[in-house]
C-alpha cells in the first residue's frame, strides 16, 4: 500500500478528495438501489448493483492513474486529433441514441460487444475545453483577430454545440459557458467575447423558437427540454414535477442528522434516486450536515483546483486545471440545485457519487489531466531542489579545498628559520 500511494504523483489533496468523494459514494449508491433491485429483481437486494458501483469506480481509478501518467502537453495534440473522431461519435449519437430501460437516452449510445452504455457529450466536452487551452495558450507574434479565431476557434467550438444541443441543452450550456471563462481568463479580447456570447444566445433563441414553431420536427430530446423549461416557468404539472416533489420530501424529512445509512423512505418512490437526485437521498440518510459536508467536499475541492492553477508553470497548464476541474464542480452544484428546485430538471449526475460507469470514467480522465499538471509542477520543484543540492554540495567541496589551501600557505609563511646567518664564519674564525 505504501509503495502505490508513493507512485501517486501530482497534488495529494487533489487525490484525496476524490478518494473520499468516491469512498463515500458506496453507502447513497447502495441505499438508493434497492427500488431497482425491487423493480427488477423482485427483491431488495442491491448486492449486485453495489458490486457493479464498485467495479466502474475501480476501472475510473485505474482510468486515473494511467492517465495522470502521460505528460500534460501531449493533449495538446491529442486534443485536436480526437476533435474530429468526437464530432462524428455526436452524429453517431444523435442518429443512433439508444433507449434504455424503455426511455428516450438519446444523448447515449451503446458500445458494441461490451453492453456498456456511453454519453459521447462529457467526452466531447474534455476534448473541446483542452482544444481551446490549447489555442489560448499559443504564443503569437501578432495580437488575435476575431478573423482568426473565428476560423481557427470558434468554428470547432460551434460545430461541437450544435452536435450535443438538440440531445442535451444543459451539457451544451454548460460547455459554453465554461468556454467563455476560458475565453476571459486566457485574455481574449473582451469585446469578442462580447460578440460570441450574443450569437450564441440569438442562435438558442433561432434554434427554440423554430422547435416550437415545428413541433416533432427535431429528432431527440428537443420536445423533451423545451417542455422542462416551460414547466419550469410556469406552474403545469409534469413528470418532472413529480420527482421534484419526491426530492424535497427527501430533503424535508432528513432534518438536521437525517434518518440513517439506508434508511430512506422516498428511494422507493424517486426515479433515478441513486443517479440524477441522489443528492436528495444523502439528505434524507444523513440530514443537513452531510448535505453540508458533500457541498463542502466539492468546494475544497473547487480550492484546490485554483490553487494548481496557481501553481501551473505554463499557461496552458492553467486552463487545462481550470476548464477540466471547474465544470467538475459546477456539474455537482447544478445536481444538487435541481434537488431543491433552484433549476429545471437537467439529468446531470452528482461527479464521483453518482452510479454510472460512463460518468465516472470521464470525470476520471479530466482529473488525471489535471493531477498530470501538477504532476508536471511537482517534477520541476524536485529537479530544482536536487539542483540546488546540486550547487551546495558543490559549494561546500569548494569552500572545503579554498580552506584547506589557505591553511597550508599559513603554514609556509609561518615556518621560522632559527639559524645564525654568520655561523660559518664563526666557525671559520
């Protein structure tokens, strides 16, 4: 055990919170499965789902470690080799999105052979924040051009947008918004960013406004989130308000110290309670304070991240920890949002709780990048303390022989010659 924690390399806060993120995970994803176990199974068992949780976060820290393994700047150029591959799995996916357990999951598709169901937008979207640290980060000798970028930027940005809108508006809402803080934190021009924002909103405005005008014309999800907004706005019952009510109940009956590991009572009755909500069945078993304690978690976390940022020797290093771990945490604070109705429903999961394979393994790939940085910045501190050892060893060696030098020419001056200079010639006489 000793010899696997000292090849862990990179920031060990950083590895620490994720381990107890996903050490915590196991206790809500095993309470919260017993209404699958019932429904599928005819029992409550949820043996077999807590071994399956078990095994997706194993093979996500084995994701990890691999990861965080390869030096950070190889994604510069990963980043735009898997561009390309990434925009034709979106079309794959739009085309082809699987059905799961009888409901749309177009924003899905299955891998062949293996059964394993994947969500191509949260690949895209590592993909996408790593392409544009790259070209942020690109020394130039001319200042940017909105021409420039345009093609070279904003282009891939836009097509990437347009590819995951139509299945999934809060992963492509997300995304934007994670890139316009690229944007402004790599120092793009501030009245671009002005002008990229006001086409993004005039082209969701277009794209919703001709959706309502044509319903059923879209294929996918489309219907699905114009009406979750809809409701949200408005006071229509819908399904969506159902697992709303079934949330805060969870959340109103844990109190301050909740009702205990596995003794939720709205589990049985909240869809997607060990995914999408189960935020509120961590309330309702461990009340407000682990509530609290899960968001807090999430905001030292959020710390340090800022601090790698900080850290990072290079100014790609500082947008990849900020556009690979911010969205990490903004995905679980618009999770928990939804459980207590602040935003519509959005089907984004709790990172590193939730169940899900495909999720977790993400979320590992974009913190192996990250933990690669620090990797990176950890490495130069060693050389530069073994360089400096280095130096004063070698100080010390020259000190020692300027020393001993000077003690032997003290010794040459010092000897005294007691001879008479006229004993010859007393000898003589």
């Amino acid at each position: 055990m000793k010899e696997l924690i000292h090849s862990l390399k990179g920031d060990k806060v950083i590895w620490a919170f994720v381990a107890l993120l996903a050490l915590f995970s196991f206790m809500p994803v095993f309470s919260a499965s017993s209404n699958l176990a019932y429904m599928r199974h005819g029992s409550g068992n949820a043996l077999t789902y807590l071994l399956k949780h078990g095994a997706q976060v194993f093979v996500g820290f084995f994701i990890l470690y691999k990861i965080h393994k390869v030096p950070y700047h190889y994604f510069r150029t990963i980043s735009r080799l898997l561009l390309p591959v990434v925009w034709l799995l979106l079309i794959y996916t739009l085309l082809k999105g699987t059905v799961i357990e009888g409901a749309n999951a177009s924003r899905w598709i299955q891998i062949p052979f293996i059964g394993i169901t994947f969500q191509t937008s949260t690949l895209a979207s590592i993909v996408l924040y790593v392409f544009v640290a790259r070209y942020l980060s690109k020394t130039r000798e001319t200042p940017i051009t909105f021409q420039s970028s345009l093609w070279e930027l904003w282009t891939s940005v836009f097509i990437t947008l347009i590819l995951i809108l139509p299945a999934n508006l809060s992963t492509a809402a997300l995304i934007f918004s994670m890139v316009m803080m690229l944007a402004f934190i790599g120092k793009y021009p501030l009245k671009y960013i002005g002008i990229i924002i006001g086409a993004g909103i005039i082209g969701l405005t277009f794209f919703i406004l001709v959706a309502k005008a044509f319903p059923g014309a879209f294929p996918n999800r489309v219907d699905t989130w114009i009406a979750r907004i809809d409701n949200f706005t408005s006071d229509k019952p819908d399904e969506d308000d159902y697992q709303i009510e079934k949330a805060k109940i969870a959340i109103a009956s844990g109190g301050i110290y909740g009702l205990g590991p596995g003794k939720s009572v709205q589990k049985n009755f909240l869809p997607q309670s060990s995914s999408d909500f189960i935020y509120a069945i961590i309330v309702e078993e461990y009340g407000l304070l682990g509530g609290l304690l899960v968001l807090g978690l999430y905001l030292l976390l959020l710390f340090r991240f800022v601090v790698a940022a900080h850290k990072a020797n290079s100014l790609f290093g500082k947008l990849v920890v900020i556009g690979l771990g911010f969205p990490i945490i903004f995905q679980a604070m618009t999770n928990m949002a939804v459980a207590v109705e602040l935003l519509p429903v959005t089907g984004q999961t709790l990172p590193l709780i939730s169940s899900g394979g495909s999720s977790i393994w993400m979320t590992c790939i974009a913190l192996g990048i990250i933990l690669s940085v620090t990797k990176k910045d950890e490495e130069i501190a060693e050389e530069q303390a073994e360089k400096q050892k280095r130096e004063d060893a070698l100080q010390k060696l020259i000190d020692k022989q300027l020393k001993e030098d000077e003690e032997t020419e003290q010794e040459d001056f010092s000897i005294e010659d007691k001879t008479n200079p006229l004993e010859p010639i007393l000898k003589r006489s």
